[in-house]
C-alpha cells in the first residue's frame, strides 16, 4: 500500500509553543484526514479536508488541503499538555476503499 | 451514544493457539476495517469489508483471518501462521462515500505473546 510521508517524526516543545507538521504522498489526493492517538487508544478525528487549498478550523487546529493536492498541513496554536500524542494523516485510495495512513508525528509538549 | 467497541482490552496467547479479536459498531456503518499498529509505527491495514460475507485482503493479511456474518460485527482471528502477533490491532469502519466518509476507530486490543 502506499505510504504518506510524514514530518517531523517527533517533536519536543515548551507548552504555549506553536506546532506545525505536514504530511506529503506521491500521488493526488481527494480527501485529507488528521488524527490524534492518546497512548493506548484509538486514533480520534481531528478535521477533514475535502478541498484542494482548503483551510479547517477545529478550536487551536488548523489544517490545510495543499494546492497540489499531495500535501497537507496540520498547525496547533498554543499547545497544552493535552496535545501530547501522535498525530496521524490519511488519504483514500483512488477507489475509496481504503484509507492510507501516514508514519505518525509523535508531539511532546513540557509544561 | 453510537461507536466502535473492541475487545478485549489486552489478550494474551501461547504458541500454536488461534486468538479472536472483537469489533463490533452500532453505528450503520457499511465499511470495517482491521489494523495493525507496532511501536512507533503506523497503521497497516490487514482486512476489510464493504458489505456482509465479503472481505478483502490488505497489504499484511498473512496469519489472519476474518468474516463478517452481520453488518455490526468484523471479528479478527490471529492465527498460529502469524509468527510475530505482539502489536496494537486497531478496528475502524465508515460509511461508504467515494473516499470522503472519514473512518472512526475502536479504542484496540493489545495482543502479547506468552
């Protein structure tokens, strides 16, 4: 299956700290989906994108639909110690059947 | 309130043992979904369904097992063929919609091997 790309893989920054991580794929892309994973749960919808330049709002979470359509961006505004978690980008197949998941940024936020 | 329930939680299995994984949604929804999640990795789709009595392989479907005999219920059979089975195993479903139905997940079953 195809792999999303993205970065960073981890990162550790100081709680009120803005965050940014984006999430890139080979082919185009008609659906894009952010997710948050807490430890030992399940992957939890943050927003979708269904737009080529797009931009979504959920509360501090932004997320575009890059004009390409192969990328997207996720950007948290003053992170809290909530925010930890991995952070997960998905696309569907060209047939809708699957859903391709990215590698996973892993944010640590110290208060 | 509707959503995906997995179960159990944490299983356990010997060498040579079949183990079944739960998934079960109240949600009308017509697709399901099994993943597999190692540490620090992403998720790997292993099988799916679109409608009752039909499923198809992912890109891991070696060593497991599926059906889906009821539009509620996609239960996972990890078999003794599957020589490394220690992962998190994460059920999703959604609606089917082209690709724009967004899927919801189950809260996993951690599998470890005794």
């Amino acid at each position: 299956g195809q792999q999303l790309n993205q970065s960073p893989q981890s990162m550790f920054i100081q709680e009120g700290e803005d965050v940014s991580m984006n999430c890139t794929s080979s082919s185009i892309f008609n659906t894009w989906l952010w997710y948050k994973q807490d430890p030992g749960e399940g992957p939890v919808l943050l927003i979708a994108l269904y737009k080529a330049g797009e931009l979504t709002s959920n509360g501090r979470l932004t997320a575009q639909f890059g004009i390409t359509r192969k990328d997207s961006f996720l950007n948290i505004s003053a992170s809290i110690p909530s925010d930890v978690g991995i952070y997960f980008c998905a696309g569907p197949s060209n047939t809708g059947n699957q859903f391709y998941f990215g590698t996973g940024t892993s944010l640590t936020v110290i208060p | 309130d509707g959503g995906i329930t997995q179960s159990p939680k944490y299983l356990f299995r010997k060498e040579g043992q079949n183990v079944t994984l739960s998934c079960e949604q109240n949600l009308n929804h017509d697709a399901m979904y099994w993943y597999r999640q190692d540490p620090g990795q992403g998720l790997r789709l292993i099988y799916y369904s679109q409608i009752v009595n039909d499923f198809q392989k992912g890109d891991i479907a070696e060593g497991y097992s599926v059906s889906r005999e009821k539009k509620e219920s996609f239960p996972l059979t990890v078999t003794s063929a599957q020589k490394n089975p220690t992962a998190f195993y994460l059920c999703a479903s959604t609606r089917l919609g082209g690709g724009n139905q967004p899927q919801h997940f189950g809260d996993g079953t951690r599998l470890s091997i005794l």
